[in-house]
C-alpha cells in the first residue's frame, strides 16, 4: 500500500523537520533551478541551509506519495500564490510551514489543507500585534487574559497560528484580509474557527486542529470537515533515498 493510498478521507499526514538537525546530504541537489537561486539569495548561511533542508525536504516527503522522483516534480501556484503539485500528480494536497528551526508539511489526498507552525516569542508586543492583526472577538478574548502574560503569549501565538493555517487552505492567504473571521485562541478551549464574515457557510466546511507536540511552538492545521485522524511523522523516522 502506497502512502497515497492510506490518505483516506479525512485523513492527514504531518511531517516534521527539524531544520538543525536533519542531514541536508542530497537536498540541494533535487531542488530546482529556481529553488537554489532563492537559497543563494539569503544573506545569513544558517537562513540559506534552513530553505534547503526545508524544500529539499518537501520535494523528498511529497516524491513518495507522488511516486515519482524529488527531482522531478513541477510545482504551481494557485490564484493567490498557494504552491502546488502540477496537474500530473492528481490528489496529492500539501502545505509547507516553518518557523525557527522547524518545518512542517501537512499532506491530505483531494482535499486542500493548510499548516502554520510559529516559534512562540514572549518579548513581542502581543497586544499591540493584535490590534493590527486580530478582529475585534479575538482582541477581547486575548486582553480578558492580561494581566497573565504567559496565557497572553499562547493565547497570542495559538490564534496566529490557526488564523495562518485558515487563511493557507482555504487558498487566498492575506488577501482578504485577517479580520473578517473569528477563531478560539483561549488556552484549553479547543481550535475553531467561530465565524467567516465574507463566507458564512466555512464554519461547517472546514475543521481546526491544533497540533500541541512541539514545545515552544504553537502550530495549527486547517482541512475540510470533518477530520478523523492525523498522523505525525518525524523525517528521520524513514530511511529516504540520497
């Protein structure tokens, strides 16, 4: 059985990589030409060895569903930028996120989903952030949790990370903008996306889950409802062809 094949519906496998950690042998080889001039163009080296572990890494991950080789697949972009697998390889649905030194690759089959993972950072500005980012629900529900600055900081980085994934599966990014939909961000109080000003139907189409496994992260993933399971892989769990 294919790792396609076990992608049934709502179904979602989650790959992570550490982008430190993880042996970069081969990567910059299967990556595209195009690929390797955007990692040539950062200036810190750690940046252009993140991007390569990264994508080389999509490339490796998405190869076996696809059943092809990492070097050959051809990517495309949606009407508002989401990266895709080219119309060859039918089913095969993924979203990359990364952040600090880890990466995340979320993979549905015909289903679109989205991922966002963000190292949590308690010397931002939280709340100022959210004046400019959050909608007036999610504002409230973060200042009810002042003066506790350590649930202001998860509650701050829980609702970053799902409205990101959101905004990534549904395929039109910041485009429409952040505020015009409502998600939880309360610790302990489950992922949701509560309201959709501009689509009042997503609240029943698509399904939040948070993915609570990597300390000092906050990350989130967004596909349709319902889903049923998500499976966690760590890269290095898998010996993958050089």
């Amino acid at each position: 059985m294919t790792e396609l094949e076990q992608l049934g519906a709502g179904v979602v496998h989650v790959w992570t990589i550490p982008l430190d950690r993880t042996n970069a042998r081969g990567l910059r080889d299967v990556l595209s030409e195009s690929e390797r001039s955007r990692a040539d163009r950062f200036m810190r080296a750690e940046h252009t060895h993140r991007f390569v572990i990264a994508h080389g890494s999509k490339r490796r991950i998405l190869a076996v569903y696809a059943e092809q080789r990492p070097e050959q697949l051809r990517f495309v972009e949606g009407p508002h930028g989401k990266p895709a697998l080219d119309g060859s390889v039918s089913g095969v649905e993924f979203n990359l996120s990364h952040s600090g030194d880890l990466a995340l690759i979320a993979i549905a089959r015909g289903y679109p989903v989205g991922v966002d993972v963000e190292r949590r950072d308690p010397t931002l500005e939280h709340l100022d952030l959210a004046e400019r980012f959050f909608s007036p629900a999610e504002r409230a529900a973060l200042q009810a949790l002042s003066p506790d600055e350590e649930a202001v900081t998860t509650g701050f980085f829980a609702c970053w990370s799902r409205k990101e994934a959101y905004l990534k599966a549904t395929g039109y990014g910041i485009s429409r903008g952040l505020h015009h939909f409502d998600v939880t961000l309360v610790p302990g109080i489950p992922a949701r996306l509560i309201a959709d000003r501009l689509d009042p139907q997503a609240v029943t189409r698509w399904e939040l889950a948070d993915l609570p496994m990597f300390s000092g992260y906050s990350a989130a993933l967004v596909t349709v409802s319902p889903i049923h399971s998500i499976l966690v892989r760590d890269i290095g769990d898998r010996p993958w062809p050089q």
